[in-house]
C-alpha cells in the first residue's frame, strides 16, 4: 500500500504560549512539559489553540524557550519538540528526520538484531511517540494530540529511513484518551503487516500478536531484566505470574528451570506461549494455566505448591494519581501472594510499569507485604528499562519501570 501524504495549508508561522512569571525554570532545567496551570491565559488564552497545533513557548518577559505543541483539553497542555524556534512545517519535517535518524543510530549499536524499541517519545526528544521493530514492520503508538497531528509526517520520515514491509497504528491506550484522541481497532498505514510478528531475545525465538495483543505486541523494556533472571533460575521449578506470550517464563525454562508454570487471563496469549514454547524446544517443560493471576496465585498457595522462583510483572496497577491507593493495595496483596509460595531462600522477582509510583514506594509495599509473613526479604538487584527506552535526566517521570530481584527467607 503506498503512502500518500495529507497535503494542508503551509505553516509558515507559530502562535506565541506564554508562560507566567518564573514557571519557565523546569523547562530550562531540561524537562518537555508545560501544565495548564503554569500559562500566562491573559496574554495567550489556551482556548485559542486548537489540540494539535504548533506553538513556540516564551517566558513571561516574551523570550523564546523552544518550539511545542499544545493541547488545551489536556492537563499537560503542551509538549516541547525543540528549544530552538522552528519557524515553519519544513523545519518541523526536518526535526523529525534527524530525531528518527538518531534513535536508529544509538539502536543499530546496541542490538544485533532489527527488534527493538526504536522510538521512546520523550526519550528520544518525540514527546508521544512510540514506535517498536519487528524485523521490516514498525508498530507506532501515538498518545498525544500533537504528535497525531505530525503522524503523516513521521510515517514519511520511517518510510525514507527503514524502507519497512508496512507500518502499523495501535490507536488503543490509556494515553489517547487523556488527550481526547479517538480509540479504535489497528490501522495500516504503509504497506502491509501481518497479523503476527517475530522477535529474537536471549537466544530464543518468538511469534508475538501485532494486531491483537497487549501494547505493541511485546515489552522490550524488560529485556535485559528477563536476561538476568537466568542467574537466578538453577534447576528449580518457576512461576511466571503474567505470563502474556512467555518472555519470562521461556527465558527461565532455557536457562534449566524443571518446570515452568506460565498464568495468564488470555486463552490466546497461552496459546500462543505454548506454540513458542515448542518452537524453542522447551514443551516438556513448560506448562500453562488460564485465569486471574490473584486468583490462581491463592489457589496454588491453598494446595500447597511452592516454587524456587516467582516472577510477577502485572500490568500497571496506577495510571492515575487518584488510583495510587487502591494500586499499592494491588501490589501488595500480589507481592505478598507471591512471596507465599517462595521456598525459603527462594527468589521473588516483582515488577511494575506504573509512572505514579516512585521507587521508594515499591520498595516500601515490598516491605510491608513481607512483615505479617513473618519472611526476612533480602533485595539483591534492583532493574530498570532497557537502553532502548532512554530517559532525560531532566524527567524523573520517565523512569518508570522498577523492578526487584530478592531473596525470601
């Protein structure tokens, strides 16, 4: 399919936003965000932009900051793309090309193999975008107004760079809503996707869902954590709490684990694992069981099974501030499952991908999941995103994922 570009009206300039006195000192500190509440509405009123359009960002002296797009509907207002001025579309276009360039480069040194996160929005100076690789398929997430607006634009800019089979949107996630983007089913914008895709990770080969599955259909951002799980596997029985597909539990059964037991809600998703499971060679080893993680959790406890290690890497439990009590409860009535049906000096290796709970917080709900077990906790490493996920310094925000290696005694 070829791509045909939206033809618009040239942007030849950008509307001023103007911020209030002193609420410039965070973006010159090196964070991308402006909040509604730190803009000047008198001089520049947010309900005279339209979601989507370009601004540039001054201080409330009139001095420019950068170049961004803004949102008025949304809390994080606008989002900004360059600190230098951008003056029109071709130098936006322009932008896109060198950004999508460098995130290719830094990605062709550090894997082998096309299969990667190849785009992490801000990470990679691309506030609410995210495209993976599988191969010669991209699949983008687009969360933000903005970057909806630009989508032609970098679909281009991949097409220049990759030559890909076919790129495809996944016009679902909690993010569009916030921004007040419409929802709906995948949609192929260049060429051709096929409904699965591959990916190489650790020696193994997997079939991961494109259209269909959670995210983009896999989470790159664990990889180098799932690689040292192996250190931690010998040749015990494992549990692998949210299974999805089998990144986990696959990587414990080829690194000795006897056995593997993999849960999951989806009956697709464990189909699926068991395909790469044979795949891989690793079928008289691994086993399946569907249902609510909580529930097959407790019921594996109540029957009295224990495992030499426990892997829970749940779906974010926060994904709004308002929801921080009801998701450290979550947290800690898995953790504390979890650690249950640990053999003593066995290990727990406990996850989360939540943006709104800081590292001192998952530390603590470990904690005091541990106490009324009357267990002794030793933590042994703790682990982040992949390099393939970069962070700015400036965004503390961006370190989402915590992961904690222990020992249960």
């Amino acid at each position: 399919m070829p791509f045909h570009p939206s033809v618009g009206p040239p942007i030849v300039s950008f509307a001023p936003l103007r911020l209030k006195r002193n609420e410039e000192r965070r973006l010159r500190a090196g964070h991308l965000w402006v909040f509604s509440n730190e803009v000047d509405i008198a001089a520049t009123p947010l309900t005279a932009f339209s979601p989507g359009q370009l601004v540039t960002i001054e201080s409330s002296r009139g001095g420019p900051l950068g170049t961004a797009y803004v949102n008025p509907r949304s809390l994080i207002c606008a989002r900004l793309l360059s600190r230098r001025v951008l003056g029109n579309a071709d130098a936006v276009t322009a932008l896109l090309q060198r950004r999508l360039a460098d995130a290719l480069t830094l990605r062709q040194r550090l894997y082998r193999t096309p299969h990667y996160r190849l785009v992490h929005a801000e990470g990679d100076g691309l506030p609410g975008l995210v495209v993976d690789r599988y191969g010669d398929h991209l699949v983008m997430q687009v969360s933000t107004a903005g970057t909806e607006a630009l989508r032609d634009a970098v679909v281009g800019a991949l097409v220049e760079l990759l030559q890909p089979a076919g790129i495809l949107a996944r016009n679902d996630g909690f993010g569009r809503e916030l921004e007040g983007l419409a929802t709906g089913d995948p949609q192929v914008l260049y060429g051709s996707v096929p409904e699965f895709g591959q990916v190489l990770e650790g020696g193994l080969d997997f079939t991961v869902p494109l259209h269909g599955g959670q995210k983009s259909g896999w989470y790159f951002d664990q990889r180098p954590n799932r690689e040292r799980l192996r250190a931690y596997v010998g040749d015990g029985r494992v549990l692998d709490g949210f299974s999805y597909v089998g990144a986990w539990g696959l990587q414990a059964a080829a690194a000795g684990a006897t056995q593997v037991l993999c849960v999951d809600a989806s009956a697709p998703a464990l189909a699926l694992l068991s395909d790469n499971a044979q795949r891989n060679g690793l079928g008289n080893t691994v086993e399946t069981r569907q249902g609510d993680a909580f529930d097959v959790l407790a019921s594996l406890l109540d029957a009295g099974e224990r495992f030499d290690l426990v892997a829970v890497d749940p779906p974010a439990f926060i994904k709004r501030k308002r929801d921080a009590e009801a998701g450290m409860e979550a947290y800690q009535r898995l953790n504390r499952l979890a650690m249950q049906l640990v053999v003593p000096g066995g290990f727990l290796v406990s996850a989360s991908c939540s943006h709104h709970l800081p590292e001192a917080d998952f530390r603590d709900l470990l904690r005091r999941a541990a106490l009324p077990l009357n267990r002794r906790l030793q933590m042994l490493e703790r682990g982040h995103q992949g390099a393939d996920h970069p962070q700015m310094p400036g965004m503390p925000e961006a370190d989402y994922l915590k992961v904690a290696f222990c020992r249960v005694l």
